[in-house]
C-alpha cells in the first residue's frame, strides 16, 4: 500500500509541477514559483518596482501578483502597456513585471519578448543600466537554458550596485539581495559552489545591513537566500552547514502568510526539511510497517486531536518542521483558494504520510491535492 501511494505522490507532483508549484526536477531557474521543490527559490521583482500611477489596473495587477494569480496580472499589465504611449520610458517597468508573470505562467520565450518590448520603448538606452532589467533579462536567460549570457547580465548588475554602494534603505538592499540570490542560483549551475556560496553569503549581508533588513520584503528574502544555501550545502554532502542555513531561514517562519510567494517559500522550506531528515535517517522501504515497523513517525493527525506518535530524534523533527510548514501554506491556500498552493501543500503532505506509512493520512492529502492540481 505504501509503495502504491508513493507512486501516486510522484504522479501528484508531476501534475503540481505544471501548476507552476511543486517541481522536484524544475531545473535551476529561479523566476517563478515552479521551482519551490527544486534547488533554487522562486523570486519576486514586484515589490522592488514602484507604482506605475496608471489607474486601478496597476494595483490590481499587483495584488494578482501577491493572490498568485500571474494570467490575470498579465492580462492586466498588457492593458497599461496598451494604454501607454510608444516612447513612455515607464513602459520598462511595464515590461518587466509583464516578463515576470509570463516566466511565473511558463511561457518563456514570451517573457524574453515583453521584456525586451519593454526595453526597447523610447530607445533601449538605460536598460542596460538598470539592475532590475537585468535581473529580470538573466531570469529569462535561465529559464531559456543560456546560463552564460544570465551570468554576464548579473555580474553587470553586480558592478552597477557596485558603483552605487553609497546607495541605502531598503529598496537597495532588496535589490542587492536579489541580484545575489540570483548570483548564487546561476553560479551554482556553471558548476561554481564556491562563489554561489560567496553570492549567497553577500546577499544575507545587504539584507542585514542598515535600514534593508527592517523592510517589510526582507523577511521573505532571508528564507529564500537561506533556503538555497541549505540547498547548496546539502548538495555538498554538508547536513549540519544545511541545517544551520535552514535553521537561520526559518527565523521569520512563524510571521503570518500573507501572499502567494511567502506560501511557495514555505513549501520550499518543507522539502528542504524532508530532504535533510531523509540525510539523518534515510526511509529505504516504506513497506516496512509489513514488519511491524514505523518509517517516521510524524504529528499528521494534529487537525483531528489525534495523539502525536511516540519518538524523537533529528529525522522526525525535520519531518515534524516539514508538516508544520506544509500547513502553514495550506492556510493560505484555503483562505486565498489558491490552487498552485493547494495541490503542492498538500501534495507533499501525502508524501510525508505514505512515508510514515499512514495511507489513510496520505489518502486523504492526495484525493484534494490532485483535484487543485488539474
């Protein structure tokens, strides 16, 4: 039985990854949030651009964003541009919220088009001096398979927050956060551990920094930073470097959820859980209970007043953190009826209950995580 619901979790997740959520084997991309379960942390441009001042459309827009509604935030974000005139240089910061919930919905090359459409209005001169647009032009290049030319786009915008290092507060903290991140992510997929670590390391720094760590993003920066570096050192054969990253990850984890990308992080964090408990103590056959054995014991019946399982160690508290993560993403989910959300929480909620050898648990995951999968 335990081995016939792991399959359905494998076929769940599957189905998750094209909901843009949960994809194990997403690649190493990090511009939306289809890549929570992989190694690399979706990221976020839309609270580092300022309002566009184009009516109600613009602020719905954003809101879509934070509901992780990115069809109905490009939808809209077309109709500003639309409404704008050719030359307006604002079109820019159009075209890069635009490229984002395109990359956030899968369509790529279409993501790639409206950020350079947006460049390109009123002349692309300063595009090429702007951090976000690049950030944003190397998150496309990653999604297009071209690490090369999104490693060139960021050590430029590296050496343009270089050169305004007299630059405080929090927008400039955020976006030096978010170039490092991205920094670590691209070096981390040339093959280049070290100077991802160094970028990661950079980025927790600017966030600390000043006036940038009491902004209201930051807290979401830090986990996903922190998130990625376990990612890294876990890679590296390195579980206590892992959890320690994990550990300072989950220092805001307790905040409230309040938008769809905070939700995502904490699915991110939980894999990253799951995947350290299976370091300290690896489940090998999930038919085990046919010997009278518990995999892992874990707290899952805590909604229905069920006693939590006897037990301790490190494995079982990783799986316990993952639990707790996973549901706090499922609140959001329910309360924002946010599909992508619901399918992976709990998805991964099913995967942790096969693998405690609770079928009935996972059973009762699994049949409401495909529904919001389809």
């Amino acid at each position: 039985m335990a081995r016939m619901l792991l399959i359905c979790a494998l076929a769940l997740l599957a189905a998750t990854a094209g909901a843009g959520v949960a994809s194990g084997a997403a690649g190493m991309a990090s511009g939306g949030a289809a890549i929570v379960a992989s190694a690399v942390v979706p990221v976020s441009t839309t609270a580092l651009i300022p309002p566009l001042a184009e009516g109600d459309d613009s602020a719905a827009a954003s809101e879509r964003f934070r509901m992780g509604d990115f069809r109905g935030a490009a939808a809209l974000l077309r109709d500003v541009a639309g409404r704008m005139a050719p030359a307006d240089p604002r079109r820019r910061a159009v075209g890069i919220r635009l490229s984002e919930a395109l990359q956030r919905i899968g369509y790529h090359p279409g993501a790639m088009a409206a950020l350079l459409d947006g460049a390109a209005a009123g002349g692309s001169a300063g595009a090429d001096e702007d951090p976000l647009f690049l950030a944003q032009l190397a998150e496309c290049h990653m999604s297009l398979g071209h690490p090369e030319e999104a490693l060139a786009a960021l050590e430029q915008a590296e050496a343009l927050m270089g050169e305004s290092a007299s630059e405080s507060g929090p927008a400039a903290a955020l976006i030096r956060a978010r170039i490092g991140n991205l920094l670590g992510n691209a070096r981390r997929v040339a093959g280049r551990p070290d100077a991802a670590a160094g970028a990661y390391a950079s980025a927790l720094a600017a966030l600390a920094d000043g006036a940038g760590a009491a902004a209201p993003q930051a807290a979401g920066w830090r986990m996903r930073i922190g998130i990625n570096l376990g990612r890294l050192r876990l890679a590296e054969g390195d579980a206590p470097a892992a959890a320690a990253a994990l550990s300072s990850a989950l220092a805001d984890a307790a905040a409230p959820v309040s938008d769809h990308d905070a939700a995502a992080d904490r699915v991110s964090a939980a894999l990253l859980a799951m995947d350290l408990a299976d370091a300290a103590a690896p489940v090998s056959d999930h038919d085990a209970a046919a010997d009278g054995v518990s995999a892992a014991p874990l707290p899952m019946d805590r909604a229905d007043a069920a006693p939590a399982s006897a037990g301790g160690g490190a494995a079982e508290s990783l799986r316990e953190t993952a639990w707790g993560l996973l549901e706090s993403a499922l609140r959001w989910g329910r309360e924002a009826e946010d599909a992508r959300i619901l399918s992976a929480a709990l998805g991964w909620m099913g995967a942790l209950a096969a693998a405690a050898d609770r079928p009935e648990v996972a059973l009762a995951r699994f049949r409401p995580a495909i529904f919001h999968a389809r």
